[in-house]
C-alpha cells in the first residue's frame, strides 16, 4: 500500500504535493451532480494558487 502511495507521490515537486488535498477533495465534489463544481472551484482555486 505506501509502495503505491510513494510511487505515485514521487514524480510531483513541492507544490504538486502540497496541492494534492486541494485538488483531490475538488475531484470528489465534482461527483455531486448539480452543485459539485459550484462547490469545488475554491478549491480549484487553491490549488492554482499553490502552483
């Protein structure tokens, strides 16, 4: 399990890693039908922001 978890960590740098809460919680809101990307843009916009 932290083999997969490393292996897919390891290609991002600094900011990538640091933006990765952000961008997976906006990829689950996305899911919600209706306001799920209403809800997720401040987090798009946070991870903007970090990179």
């Amino acid at each position: 399990m932290w083999s997969i978890i490393v292996a897919i960590l390891l290609p991002l740098n600094g900011c990538g890693v640091a933006a990765l809460p952000c961008r997976v919680t906006s990829a689950a809101l996305k899911i919600v039908p209706v306001v799920g990307h209403q809800i997720a843009m401040p987090l798009d916009a946070c991870a903007a922001a970090i990179d």
